[in-house]
C-alpha cells in the first residue's frame, strides 16, 4: 500500500449499549484491561491510519476523554440523533470534507479488529476499489448481513437477512460491518443514501449499490470471524474476553514464556514479558506489567502495575499493587503484598508481609509477619531499610522510618525510631517466668471442674 495515501478513520461509539444494563457506556466496557473503544483506536494506529474521528452519543465526555487519552489528535463529533449507521458516519462530515484517499468506518464495540485487518481494507483502495466491505465465513450465518458476490468475486450486494432470498440466505460469507470509501467520493455517496426502508433509517451498506452505479468495484477483505465479534451484551462481552486471552497467551508463549497451563493464566493487552518467563497456573495479570527475564511467577499470584526485574520469583498466592518494584534476583513469596515500593536486588521477603510506600535495600531480609505502618488515616509515609539488614518477624516498622544497612531487628518489635547501620534494635515487652505457674494453675481449674 503506497504510503503517500492519506487516511481516515471514522470510529463509531455513539451507542449506549442498553443491553449491557450498565451505567457506563458501552464502548468503555474492557477487554483484557482495555477499554474496547481503546483496543480499536490502537489497531487503527497500527495500520498507519494518520487521522482519527470519533463520533459520540451526546452528554458523553466520557467517551471523548477516553478517545483523546489514546488519540491526542483525534477529532470527536455528536451524533444527536441514532438514524442508521451512514447518519452516523455523517456525523463526522466536517472531517470527511476535509479530505483523504482512504476513509474507514468501524466501530468501537468491535474491538478484537486487527492493524493488519485494517491494512488490508486499505490495500484493497489502492488497488482501484471504490468500496472495500469487510467479511467473514459465518459458522452460522442467521441474523448476519449477506455478501453477494459475481463470477468474478466482485461485490454485489449486501442483502440483510430479511430480505434474503433462499438461495441468498445460504451464503456464508457474511458483513462484518467495518468498511472502506475511496474518500475522494465518499461524501457524494454518503450524502446520497436514502433511508426508503421500514425502519427509515440510512444504511451504510447502500453504499455498495451507488458505488457500482457510479461505474466503481466493490470488493471484499476477509477476517477471521472471531475478529470481528461485536459486543452487545455480557455475554458477548465474556465472548469477547475470551478471544482477547487467547491470543495474548498465544503471543506470550511465541515469544519465550513457558505457560503450565495457559488457560488458567489472564493477561492485559498491555503486559511485557521477557524470555524464558515461567507462569504457573491460576496468575492474574493487571494493567501496567512488566516481567523481567528468566522471572518466575508462582501460582495464585495477583499483579497490577507493577515490574518485576529479571530471575525474580513471585509467589506462591502473591500480590504485586501498582508502584510495586523488584530488582534482579529479588524474591516476594507466600502471603507477601506489595505496594508502592522497590526491593533491591536479592532481596528477600518471603512469608505473610506487607511492605507499603518503602524501599528494601539489596540482599535485605524481611521476616515473616513483618508490616511497615506507612498510614496514619490521614497521610501516607515511607519506610527505608538499608542493604543487607535483617527484619525480624513479627515486626512492625512505623513509617517514616529508616533501618540502616546492615542492621538488625529483632522478632516482635515495632519500631518507631530510625535504627542505625550495624545496630541490633529490640522494641517489646520484656520477658517475665513464674516457675511452677503452669502446673499450679492446671490444678486448680481441675478442680473446679471437679466440684461443678
């Protein structure tokens, strides 16, 4: 595809979504951590789509926030009226205007498109189409749009399935919705779209009948029918998640990860890997991660936002919040949450802690039990342990404070001072014995119960 075309891409996202029975707008519903409106504006990015307009339901900034989050220079249009999906594109008319050798349309809850999907739309533009339709083989084409094709595989028709003849409705190779105009015509067309139908509407596929009027080809691009899954509901939604899982495990494992079994495992859109990478079943993975080389995560191990540095080992049933970081080599085990802080290289925090808004010295380590108090209910404080020092278990470190490198806490103590490098700091009760205490006492409440 020549890269001098100039392209334009028109996202759908005006529909509420009533059928999701959310308070929240369809298209901001996530798939694999991502709002669907964001998987498609990322795939129109890499298919090298240089402008982007987004048309809105009104009263929605929500949606707008969320489109110029991911595309800065996108334009955003209201569609204050729902009349069909040509009234729709129309909605951003001041952007068609405004020039493009290729303009497409998709929409926002059909979020598992691919870049190449879309490359491919455009390819067929700069072959001399006039219209390009995206297609799929339906496994079960009831309910879908049919593609009608000649002899020489030219795009007729798209023929709803009310309207289908017999013969037609056998066909399965279906409309996928997502579509190309050569876009030094597309207005022309668009703006001659009626809306003669039963439900008055203006149809985008209509389309197709004036651009073969005008003496122009139409053709058809063919995705995977899972790619082009649209997301109405719940159901579909989970439908949806699904897909998005298993090629985001599909590409971890094509680049090095060892996955011992890959369906148990979730993943973000966003998560990085490095090679050899060792997941272990039942791992939940947030937005925002990143895992280092050779790093191990053992099973039932939640992490968001949070990087791992490489040959780290992570768990079993561990929990790595946003802010969280580990250096080379560092170990967070059983029962440990992690939030907000940085553990150096090599160290230690193996059982039962938590270790918030604090940083941990390389080679430390941190006993079972151990917490650092970093709130007050009112601010959060840090905690500092220096390189090599031993955390006690048991222990509680009142932040702000500082452990110096080195030191030594011992088991059961809260610490509410700065502790000195090489220093043994003890904070607890000291030890009382009674000699014979236990025996005398065993006694008496025998005979207590003797009596009753």
């Amino acid at each position: 595809m020549p890269s001098s075309r100039k392209a334009l891409a028109i996202v759908l996202a005006a529909g509420e979504g009533t059928r999701m029975k959310s308070d929240a707008p369809k298209v901001l519903h996530q798939v694999a951590g991502r709002s669907m409106l964001a998987h498609v504006l990322t795939a129109v990015a890499e298919a090298g789509v240089e402008s982007v307009a987004v048309v809105l339901g009104p009263g929605r900034d929500d949606v707008r926030a969320e489109a110029l989050r991911l595309a800065p220079g996108a334009m955003t249009f209201v569609q204050a009226e729902r009349l069909g999906t040509a009234h729709a594109v129309l909605a951003a008319r001041e952007a068609i205007a405004a020039g493009c050798d290729d303009l497409l349309v998709l929409f926002a809850d059909t979020p598992l498109v691919t870049g190449a999907t879309i490359r491919a739309l455009r390819a067929g533009l700069a072959e001399g189409a006039g219209v390009v339709a995206l297609g799929f083989v339906a496994a079960d084409p009831f309910g879908y749009g049919r593609l009608i094709q000649d002899a020489a595989g030219r795009l007729v028709a798209i023929r709803e399935e009310k309207d289908a003849s017999e013969a037609e409705r056998a066909i399965r190779l279906s409309n996928a919705g997502l579509m190309a105009l050569d876009g030094a015509r597309a207005l022309d067309w668009l703006t001659r779209i009626g809306n003669a139908n039963a439900k008055g509407e203006y149809y985008l596929t209509d389309v197709i009948e004036l651009a073969r009027t005008d003496g122009r080809d139409a053709q058809v691009a063919l995705a995977a029918e899972t790619e082009v899954l649209g997301v109405n509901d719940r159901i579909q939604l989970a439908r949806a998640e699904a897909v998005a899982q298993d090629r985001l495990r599909r590409a971890a494992m094509a680049a090095g990860v060892t996955m011992i079994a890959p369906e148990t495992v979730f993943l973000c859109a966003d998560t990085l890997f490095g090679r050899d990478v060792l997941i272990e079943p039942h791992v939940v993975i947030g937005p925002g991660v990143s895992i280092g080389d050779k790093a191990v995560i053992h099973a039932f191990s939640h992490l968001e936002g949070a990087r791992v540095g490489a040959g780290a080992t992570i768990g079993p049933f561990a929990r790595l919040r946003p802010g969280a970081q580990l250096a080379e080599k560092a170990k967070v085990g059983n029962f440990v949450e992690i939030k907000n802080a940085s553990v150096a290289a090599g160290a230690k925090v193996n059982h039962l802690t938590y270790i918030g808004d604090a940083d941990i010295g390389a080679n430390a380590n941190i006993g079972a039990g151990t917490i650092t108090c970093n709130y007050d209910g009112f601010f959060k404080y840090r905690t500092e342990i220096g390189e090599n020092a031993f955390i006690g278990s048991n222990s509680a470190l009142v932040a702000p404070v500082k452990i110096g490198a080195g030191a030594y806490v011992g088991s059961g103590s809260v610490v509410t001072r700065d502790v000195a490098s090489d220093s043994l700091a003890v904070a607890r009760g000291r030890q009382m014995e009674k000699a014979g205490w236990a025996a005398a006492f065993r006694a008496a409440q025998a005979a207590k119960k003797t009596k009753k």
